[in-house]
C-alpha cells in the first residue's frame, strides 16, 4: 500500500532506498523532525502532520526567506525538506479517527512528546498498534518512557545537562560549558533513525511492530568517549579540558599565521613525518620527545612539544599548512562555518544543496549518508502547513474533497 501511495505522489514523495516507506511524523522543532528528514532524503514518504491552529513553532525561528507573497522559515524547511504537510486536531474525536485511519496505511510513527501523552489521548501505541500490527511507533522523549524521570520534560541542554557532556566541556579554570550546537535534539534523532531502521527490517522478516524508545538523555552518554570507563575502572571524573585530550598529546587546537588548526600528529610515525616536514627531522630524535609515550606526558607536551609546534604552525596560514600536510599527517584548519560552506571538497560530496524557500533557492547542508546504488535526494521544499490536506486524506483514507473542506471548516484539520 505504501509504494502504491507513493507512485501515486510522483512527483511529490521522494524516491531512493526507502521509497515505499510511508512515515506519519507529529513531532515538533529538531528532535524527531530531524530524524524523519532523514528518512526523507533517503526516499520515504514523509507526512508532516501538525494541528490545525498551533503549527511546529519552529516556523517561527530564524533565518526567515522572503518571497514575492511569504516569509518562510529556513530553519524549518533545514529540518522539514522532502515532507508531505497536514493539518490535524489530535484530541477531537474526529481527529483521533483520521490518525487510527492513517496509522493504518503507515509504516512508521514518528513522535517526540513527554511519555503518556499519547496514551491519555487515547492513541498510544498499544491502541495504534491494533489498527496496524507491522506499525513502528519511534518515541524521542528526554528521559526515555522508563525510569523515575520519564515525565520530566526536556530539552537540548536538559540532554547535554543530564547525559554528562556539559559538565566535559569548556576549560579547567572556567565552569563547564554547552557543546556549541543542539547536540542531545541531534544525537537523539540519529539514533531514532537507527532504531527505526532496524525495527522496518524486523518488522519486514517478522511481521510484527515495535516501540522504539530514544532518550537524549541515553544519546548524549553515548558521546562522552572514555568518561564512563574511567570512572568505572579508575574512579576518575571526566572534567572540563579545553582543547586538550585526556591521555593524547600532540592532538588538538594550536594557533598559525591566520587562525588556528587541529593537529593530531600523536604516534611514531606522524611524529617523524612532521618533523621532516617542518625542516627539523632531528627533533624526531630529540630523546626527551622522541618516543609516542614519553610526548603523552602532560608536562613534557605542554613544555617541549607545544612549544616547537607553535614555532612551526606561526609561519604559516591555515591553508598553507593544510597543503604542507597534506594526505601524509592529521592537520586540518578549524574552519568557520563560512569556510565550511564554500570548501571544494564539501561541494564534491554534495553536502551543500539548494532547496526553495519562499520561491528562493536557499543552501543547506546536505545528505551525509552516501550510496552508490540508491543515492537519497534532499532538494524539496517543506510544507505548508496542511499543503497536502487533500492529496493525503484522499489516497490514504479515502476522503472526498468536499469531506476534506468540511473537516477543515470544523477545525479537524
């Protein structure tokens, strides 16, 4: 049923590996609009549903695009490309009526609200799973929907809060700091992508459904590295480092002529290669330096390698020494986000796209999951808020257009 709707929304569904795939999504901001982008870009038929008076306000943040006849949100469509867009009252009866009614012909239910929203609505997955055995119901809480903090509400930094990242981040002599981006509404996305992922492929070999259950909270500790094992093994809390690695060195941020590059020239060999590089293969045998173990030390880095490093990267910019390392050691300017847009090999990997916005094309970054036989697409435009009332309710439940205004007249959708 779901390729059937799909191949009747030419034109409009997207194609690639998950073309077939039909996903309701009625979730709001980053956290679950970003997953279901994905699955997007990768083919499936995305349905962005939103109630009728109170749309994802996410419409409402900037950078906005304006066009001959509208101001649209970029940051949306970022988050919302490739998506079919409806309207729907979830806690009218009528509503409740048309989700049961569409759940049956999904393949995927995307939401994002507190646990036991949905069940007090009366369409939590035990209900929804009875209309659609095979149904994916993918659930991007803050807290998971187990556990004593469950209905705690949540948002980004709750997750970088709760998960441990924050207190890691920043410098030793500061208090800690956010990671620079939505890093627990980001990870918790990618990680329901995953989740889904797997349950289409057992729902495929079994027939049956699931819940697939992400917390931020859960998605952030993932991130922290080494912090837990050194804990558990050592007792050690990971704490605030700045650029530093805790037990890695030379790996990290050190300043050139015009701004600053990572490098990560750490074991034997970059070590040696370096020090060719720069004109002092010499230093590679200095014997206070010269073997990987005795440069971790955090006295000799800070007292002997930094130093020469510094002396070397100062007299030269940041793509000059990107060009002097090469592909032989690890050093990559820190880019702004304007270097970023407009380097070469971004472009050859198509991680910049146009997509419209407001009747502009505006760039975005793109698809980073590349494959060679079925590559995914993520040049469409968002929705409107309930764009494609009737092409939805028509192929999916069999609606009229005349019972597709009446139900928009009454305020369902």
């Amino acid at each position: 049923m779901s390729e059937e709707f799909a191949a009747a929304g030419a034109g409009i569904t997207g194609s690639g590996p998950l073309k077939g795939v039909t996903v309701l999504d009625i979730t709001r901001v980053v956290a679950g609009p970003f997953c279901s982008m994905l699955l997007a870009d990768l083919g499936a038929t995305v349905i962005k549903v939103e109630h009728p008076d109170d749309p994802d306000y996410a419409r409402t943040f900037p950078p906005f695009v304006s066009g001959d006849d509208e101001e649209f949100s970029a940051f949306f469509t970022q988050f919302n490309r490739n998506k079919l867009g409806i309207t729907l009252d979830m806690k009218s009866a009528e509503g409740k009526t048309l989700l049961r009614k569409l759940v049956r012909r999904a393949d995927v239910l995307v939401e994002n609200f507190r646990p036991g929203t949905m069940d007090r609505l009366g369409l939590g997955y035990e209900v929804l799973k009875k209309e659609n055995p095979r149904l994916i119901y993918t659930a991007i809480s803050g807290f998971g929907r187990t556990g004593p903090n469950a209905s705690r509400p949540s948002y980004d930094n709750t997750g970088q809060a709760a998960g441990g990242l924050w207190s890691m981040n920043g410098y030793a002599d500061r208090p800690p700091v956010r990671v620079g981006t939505i890093i627990g509404d980001l990870a918790a996305s990618l990680y329901a992508a995953i989740g889904t992922l797997a349950a289409l492929r057992e729902a495929e070999r079994g027939g049956e459904g699931q819940v697939v259950d992400i917390s931020q909270q859960d998605s952030v500790l993932t991130l922290t590295e080494n912090a837990v094992v050194r804990y558990t093994t050592q007792g050690d809390v990971a704490s605030p480092l700045g650029n530093d690695h805790p037990f890695v060195r030379p790996y990290g941020q050190f300043p050139c002529k015009d701004g600053y590059v990572f490098f990560g020239g750490y074991t034997d060999k970059f070590w040696k290669i370096t020090c060719e590089l720069f004109g002092e293969p010499e230093v590679a045998n200095d014997p206070e330096i010269d073997t990987m173990e005795k440069r971790f030390d955090r006295d000799v880095a800070e007292r002997r390698v930094k130093p020469i490093l510094e002396r070397w990267f100062s007299k030269y910019t940041k793509v000059e020494l990107e060009e002097l390392a090469g592909d032989r050691v690890p050093l990559s300017a820190i880019k702004t986000i304007a270097e970023v847009v407009e380097d070469p090999h971004i472009a050859a990997r198509d991680m910049i796209v146009k997509v419209p916005v407001a009747g502009k094309l505006v760039r975005m970054f793109g698809l980073p999951i590349k494959l060679s036989g079925t590559p995914g697409n993520a040049c469409a435009k968002a929705p409107n808020p309930g764009e494609h009332n009737t092409f939805v309710y028509s192929r999916l439940v069999g609606l009229t257009p005349e019972e597709v205004r009446k139900l928009s007249d009454e305020g369902v959708i």
